[in-house]
C-alpha cells in the first residue's frame, strides 16, 4: 500500500525532474500525510501493542494451574485443563488457508480453535478425537493428543522483537516520506535534489529495502532470541548503510542526465 501511496502521489513518474507546481505541492502533502500516520503507528506499536504482548505473555508464564473442580466462569486468571472431542478438523483447506478444529464437551469454551500451521497435532486429528486443551482468559490456548502438542493463535508467544520491528518500520517509513514530502513540497535543493526523491528508482529502492530489513532482522532476532530493543537500532543501522549504497551506486546528478 505505501508503494501505491507514494506512486499515486507522483514520484512514479519518468518525466522533467521539476515537478509542476501544483502537482509538487499535492505531491508533499501526500507524503507529509503519510508520515505523520505513520508516526502514530510507531507511536502505537512502542507505547501500547508492546507493552500489552509482553505483560500478555508473562501473565500467562505466571498464571497458576486452576483449583480442582467444575469451573464457574468462562474468564479465569488459572490456567485448566479441559477434555474435548473434536467434531470438525479443517488443515490447509480453503484458499486462505484455514488450520482449525472445532471442538466440543466442555462447560464454556466449545468452538473453533485456530491455529497458524497445520503440525505438529492438527494434520493426525480427526472427527471424534478425544483431545486436551489448556484453556486461560477464556480463550483455548493449546490442544494435545498423545504427545504431540500444538499452541492456538490465541496463546501468548514471546515474540516482541516483531512488534519492535513493526514500530521500527513505522518509523522510517514516516523518516522517509518526510523528507521526500518536504523537499518535493519546498523544492529546496534544485534538480539535483528533486532527482534524489524520485520513485524510480530511489525511493522504491529505500522502501523496499526497510520493508526487507525490518521483516528479516526481525525473524533472525526471535529465532535467536535477540533482545527486542535491540532491534531498532540493528534494523535502522542496516538501512542507513543500504541507503549510502543506494545513492552512492546510483548518484541523483547521474539519473537525472541519463533523462
């Protein structure tokens, strides 16, 4: 979708360097626009979707196992242990890829339980299954059969470095589209200048380029269990040298003669 936003608000353009008035103003807007939604996206990701997934998680860590007997509320702080018979199994069907179960025999939680893979428990289920599932805060966070054992979508994962890199995005995104939208709607710096905020090929270049590094940077940092606040600054390091590598292959001056 930024790809789009910035092509529609005409970068993705192989014309004058020198955009038309009207059209650089518009232009700048655009992308000042963008920006400041994207600091609030950042802003969002660090001050509350992080927080949340990381007390979430070590809520559940902590969560005691519940008090023996029938339970009397769907909504527990305890983490139970509750008997279903699977009645539906869907692995892999549909064109979204649906991997669920739909289970039943419990006093409050029958239904479906999605998950994000098919194995290790989902693709050996079937119809009839007598299965055991954890249940906390009213939600079914796995099921087990034998020794196999899969985690719901529900189920809290220590995975913040994602949520880090995702507000790490978000904020160079809006860095970038700044000072795109800034120069394009000042005109400050001359041809030379207006050349090195183009679309093609600069500023798809860079936007690709955080895209890449924030998603692989953040996988490579929950597989090897990466503190998550070293995240941005790993993911914004990577950029600032792809970004020097990008001008200095590629110079504004040689683009803009070259058309």
């Amino acid at each position: 979708m930024a790809n789009r936003t910035l092509a529609t608000a005409g970068l993705a353009v192989d014309g004058p360097s020198v955009l038309r008035p009207l059209r650089r103003v518009l232009t700048g807007l655009v992308l000042i626009a963008v920006s400041c939604a994207a600091v609030l996206g950042c802003r969002s990701a660090f001050s509350t979707w992080l927080p949340r997934e990381i007390g979430r998680y070590q809520d559940y860590e902590a969560a005691p196992p519940c008090p023996a007997g029938p339970p009397t509320h769907a909504y527990e702080d305890c983490v139970r242990t509750v008997r279903f018979t699977v009645t539906d199994v869907h692995a892999g069907a549909g064109s979204k890829g649906d991997h669920s179960a739909t289970v039943t025999g419990s006093p409050f939680w029958n239904g479906t339980v999605d998950f994000g893979d098919w194995d290790p428990l989902l693709t050996a289920l079937h119809k009839g299954d007598r299965v055991t599932g954890t249940v906390w805060h009213g939600s079914v966070m796995t099921l087990a059969k034998g020794g196999a054992r899969q985690s719901s979508i529900d189920e809290p994962r220590d995975e913040p470095q994602m949520v880090a890199v995702a507000g790490t995005f978000a904020a160079l995104l809006a860095v970038l589209t700044f000072v795109f939208g800034a120069i394009v709607l000042t005109g400050v710096g001359g041809s030379r200048l207006q050349a090195a905020v183009r679309w093609r090929p600069y500023g798809m270049r860079l936007l690709t380029t955080v895209l890449t590094v924030c998603f692989v940077v953040g996988l490579i940092c929950v597989w090897t269990g990466v503190a998550w606040w070293l995240t941005p600054g790993l993911s914004t390091l990577i950029v600032a040298v792809a970004a020097v590598v990008i001008y200095r292959r590629d110079p504004p001056r040689a683009a803009a003669s070259g058309r």
